[in-house]
C-alpha cells in the first residue's frame, strides 16, 4: 500500500495527470488543424503558386470528413 500512496503523492506533486490531459487534447487539436490547413487554407493560396493543380472539392470534402472524425471521437 505504501508505493500505491507514494505514487499517488507523485502524481499530485508534479501535475502528471494534468500535463496528460494537455498531450491528448493537443493530439487530438493537431489533427483538426492539420486539416484545416491541408484542405481550406491551402485551395485558397496554392493558386497564387505557379506549377500547381488542386482539386478544390476534393479538399473540402476531406476536411468534412476529418472534422466529422474529429467530433466522433470526442
């Protein structure tokens, strides 16, 4: 019982439950924005560069379905 107490006053002394949290939620945000900027901003700009074809629809339709993933899962 002693290590159990001992690694409960760990965990509360250096915050390791929190910055946990911080990790998934920044996880989880990094994929929503990688998609925003993948599928929206980058239609938008990639026209002002020279030598480059996007499908413009087929962005936006990936960026529903990551956004849609990312809801499902929270």
């Amino acid at each position: 019982m002693k290590l159990m107490q001992e690694f409960k006053e760990f965990l509360t002394k250096y915050k390791v439950v929190g910055l946990a949290v911080a990790f998934i939620i920044g996880a989880a945000a990094t994929s929503l924005i990688k998609s925003i900027v993948d599928n929206l901003i980058m239609p938008i700009i990639t026209p002002f560069v020279p030598n480059k074809t996007w499908q413009t629809l087929k962005h936006f339709l990936l960026m529903l379905m990551n956004i849609c993933a990312f809801l499902q899962k929270n």
